[in-house]
C-alpha cells in the first residue's frame, strides 16, 4: 500500500530473477506483510515517507544509495512525479550483487531457490481462454468488489487445469477468484459492484493473491468445464483503494487453461472456517478456531472418500497463524496447513503430490490467530480488507463423493447442522432447524402466525405480547446461540418472514428489559445514598466501587 510513496516502487526487481517483481518492497516476503527488511525499517523510521534522509541512507549496505537504487540519485523525487530513472532499477533491502563478500550475512532471509515460476504439467492439447475485465474505473474507496460473467468453452467436455493472472494495475489488484455458475445463474456482462456470496455461482475454480504466479491443478483432477460441466463463470477482482484515489483504472483478469483429454476426476474446493468473528482492539493474541466435525462429514460425504490435493490459508491483515488439522475418531493424524508466521500478502500453498484420503466422520479443526494490538476498536468478520476472516481452502477430488462447498461454523454451531439434508430431521442445540427453515411446514407456520397475532413491530409493547413472550423464547430456535445465527441470518439474507418475527419479539423483549433494568438502578442508587451517607470518608471510594461494580452487571 506504499508503493507510491517511493520512487518506482511498481518496478522493483526481485534480486534473484530481474524479470521478476518485488511487490513488498519493504518486507522480507516477496509479497510484502511481516517482518521488514532493513529498507523497511528504515521507511519506518522516516515516518513512511520518501525523505532526503532516507533518500541518501544505504539501507542494505551494499554501497548504493536507495536514491541510486530506486531511480532517484539526486533525491528530487515526490509522490505522483516521474522519477529521473525507470531503469537500472536494485532492491533496496537486499545487498546486491548477493555474491560480493560485503554482503555476507546481510541476506539470509533471502531464498533464490523459492523464486516463484509458473509451469504446469500439461496435456498436450492444452488450450488457453482468457477472462479479463473492460477497463474499468476502480471506486475511491477502499475496500472493492466487483464481478463480471463469462461463457466457457461448451463444443465438447474439458477439464480446467491451472490457472494465471492477467494483471494489468498492480497499485489496486490484491486478489482474484473465478466461481463456476450453474446454467440458471444470473449473468453479469459487465462488471458489477458483488459481495463475496454470488447467487448460483459457489463453486470456486481458480484463484489468484498477491504473490502468486498461477496455480497448476493435482495431474489426476481438473473441473469440469462444458457441455456436462460449468458453461459460464464468475470472475471476482478485489480492488483494494486504500489511499481512496480517483484516478485508478484497472483491467485484469485470467488466463484459464483447459485440456479435452480429461483427467481421471472431477475437482473440487471444499472452504472450512469460523464466520462469527469478534477481535477486541489492542489484544496481542485472540485465538478463533472452528471445527468441520465429524457429524458434518458423515452428512455430506457419500459414496466413499474425498482425496485432499491442496490447502491454502485465508485470514487478513490481522492474521498472525493458523492451520488446518485433519482428526480421525479424535486423534490428529496430521497438519493439512501450518503457517506460524502468516501474511495476506504473501500466501502459501500446501501441496499433497500423494493426496490425503478424508474420509466420512473425519474432522478438520481450523485454528486462526490474530493480533489487533494496533486496532482502537473491535474487528468483526467480514469481506473489507479492514475485516477479517478465518478460512481454509481444500481442494480435492472426486467431485461427486461431496454434496457441500463448505463445511463452517458460526459459534459453536455447525452452519451445515443448520439447514436440512433431504427429509433427515437435524436437530441443533434443541432447534428442529429442518422444520424451522420452511414457513409452510405445521409447527413453524403455527409458531409465526402466533407471533404476529400477539406482537407487533411498531406498536410497542402490548399486553398481550407481554403475556406470550415467556412461551415463545422457550422456542429454542429463537433464543440462545440458535437464536443469535437466524437474527443475523435474516438480515444478511434479506429473509422477510424471520427478520418481521424477529423484531416483533425483540421489540418488547427489550422494552421489558429496559423497564428491569431501571428498576434495578433505582433499587442500586437508593443503597448507595443510604449506605455513603452512613459511611466514613475513609471507606466510602470502596463501598462506591463495589456498589457500581453491582450496577455493571445488573445491565
């Protein structure tokens, strides 16, 4: 995000391949986030700005100025001027040529041999179709979504094996996904301001992330593309804005890569993680974990064994660790992903060239570790940027063995748990979420028309609502953690009939509890006159304490 806050900070060259980009200049990872490198601390320290003091500084002691180094040498440079040289470009925070004794020890967080390449096994009839965006004009906010539909290939049945980007403005392009669309689905010809969820286009395909190079699918599997696969799908861009700038532009998009002579199976993603997220500010360590169990895998894996082939990790930029584990009859058979030392920026892929076997009644338990010590105030789960997540990614096959392209809680809640499988009667924490899910089903269309006979969204509190309440919160679909899932669920599903149930019951469940609570109050205050007016000076800052420490916890 301060790329353009250093002269040709777009065009640094990674010391190993010139040929390739160092986006984090900053930062030891390649794709900027954790620890810094000296070029970094030093930017730092100049308050995160392009100085002549560290203009002139030699941050990696290899005798070049980062003025010399970064196009700049007489240190005239400023924000949105052209620097007085685009080439002959050097890293800044790498001592250069690696191979000089004077920059022994300087480098070691430097790996040639991680230098990423794109290649890919593949067929030899192996063809390429490219997904990419009209320019567009990227908001002047930070945080965007945006998605655009396309036909695939449909004159014979492919299988989509990799993936590259096709990245046309690197200042606001953080990630990209392409979802597979069921025929019915919506088609959006241009791009379109999206949330994450897109109506009849779940299936994740391909994906791209700052620092990645493309993807190359397992040689037995690949999605399944044309006439008895996908014919149209989504590319989602994330434009991440933070500078808020109006004159951004950008026209990206992918290059897919597809062979008619089909792999052995069909491919898929399954997504494990936490959707009830809330980071206090200025916490050092906040640990979210969520478990795919093993009730969720004997629902919906069927006809044998799924192989995982992959595992990718997604938190943001609050993200510190996480991983994924794989348990059987509650014994950890292995790590699926492990990284100690997260960043959004620079993702990592973990790859099974002997694929893991996952079985039904299998667990995968997904721990996300998280640092808001320079946050002032709560972080909740969400798409910005500026939100956070607890995801991880498996990719797998065959693609028929698994009826689900996510297994998530939200809680302690199973969201698979939540909604019915066939005519198999689920029941969570109490709830029959089955019957609770149809309004026309007897028992739920009974309990909504009650509700609204009784209680009423704008009329206050009556007295027949306040009479049917104490029956209608022993439900225990509307009360309890059960409870707090449908409220969010009926706002961010736009789903009408819950939401109106809902705020009838709330409206005069609160107003009671506002009435108890000032009740309680005026109790608590007359204690307190009584009791400081008979105290001495020498206790009386206790006895208060103690009396409002009461008053705390009766709100």
């Amino acid at each position: 995000m301060f790329k353009d806050q250093i002269p040709n900070g777009n065009k640094v060259p990674h010391p190993c391949d010139p040929k390739t980009i160092w986006p984090g200049v900053g930062h030891m990872a390649q794709g900027g986030g954790g620890q810094r490198n000296p070029f970094g601390v030093d930017f730092y320290k100049q308050g995160k700005t392009w100085t002549s003091v560290l203009c002139q500084m030699d941050s990696d002691g290899d005798g070049k100025t980062n003025g010399q180094e970064l196009g700049d040498p007489d240190c005239e440079w400023a924000p949105n001027k052209i620097p007085k040289s685009v080439d002959g470009l050097s890293h800044p925070g790498v001592c250069e040529p690696l191979d000089d004794p004077k920059c022994n020890g300087k480098n070691d967080f430097l790996r040639c041999d991680n230098v990423p390449k794109f290649t890919c096994d593949m067929e030899d009839d192996t063809i390429n179709q490219t997904l990419q965006f009209p320019k567009t004009t990227v908001p002047a906010r930070e945080t965007n979504y945006f998605c655009m539909t396309f036909d695939l290939l449909t004159d014979g049945d492919y299988h989509l094996i990799g993936s590259k980007p096709l990245v046309d403005n690197a200042n606001v392009l953080h990630h990209m996904i392409l979802y597979g669309c069921k025929d019915t689905a919506k088609v959006t010809s241009t791009p379109e301001s999206c949330g994450m969820a897109k109506e009849g286009c779940n299936d994740m395909i391909a994906l791209w992330a700052v620092g990645f190079t493309g993807e190359c699918l397992h040689k037995d599997a690949g999605f399944r593309v044309g006439i008895n696969g996908y014919k149209k799908a989504i590319l989602e861009v994330h434009w991440n804005n933070p500078e808020k700038r109006t004159d951004y532009m950008d026209g990206s998009g992918m290059y897919i890569f597809l062979t008619k002579s089909r792999r052995v199976h069909d491919a898929g993603i399954l997504m494990v993680g936490q959707n009830y997220i809330q980071i206090p500010p200025r916490s050092p360590r906040v640990v979210v974990k969520a478990n795919c169990s093993s009730d969720d895998t004997s629902r919906f894996i069927v006809n044998g064994p799924v192989y995982f082939t992959r595992a990718l990790n997604h938190m943001h930029y609050l993200g510190r660790e996480m991983k994924l584990e794989h348990y059987r009859d509650g014994k950890k058979l292995r790590d699926l992903s492990s990284e100690i030392d997260y960043s959004y920026d620079s993702p990592k892929t973990f790859e099974f060239p002997t694929p893991v076997e996952f079985r039904a009644g299998d667990e995968v338990i997904t721990t996300c570790v998280f640092n808001s010590m320079n946050m002032n105030k709560t972080v909740y789960k969400g798409d910005a940027t500026n939100d956070e997540m607890c995801y991880g990614f498996l990719t797998y096959y065959p693609k028929e063995n698994l009826t689900v392209t996510s297994c998530t809680q939200w809680q302690d809640i199973s969201e698979n748990a939540l909604y019915a499988y066939g005519d198999k009667v689920i029941i969570v924490n109490g709830c029959n979420t089955t019957a609770f899910n149809d309004d026309n089903h007897p028992v739920t269309a009974s309990f909504l028309k009650a509700v609204h006979e009784n209680c009423h969204m704008l009329t206050g509190c009556t007295s027949e609502c306040r009479a049917f309440l104490p029956e209608a919160m022993k439900n225990p679909c509307v009360n309890g953690s059960v409870g707090a899932y449908y409220r969010q669920a009926a706002v961010t599903l736009s789903w009408v009939s819950r939401f109106t149930m809902f705020t009838a019951l709330d409206a005069c469940n609160a107003e009671i509890a506002r009435e108890n609570c000032q009740a309680k109050c005026m109790d608590t205050c007359e204690e307190l006159k009584k009791a400081t007016s008979e105290a001495s000076k020498a206790t009386r800052a206790t006895l208060v304490a103690s009396i409002l420490f009461t008053i705390h916890f009766s709100l």
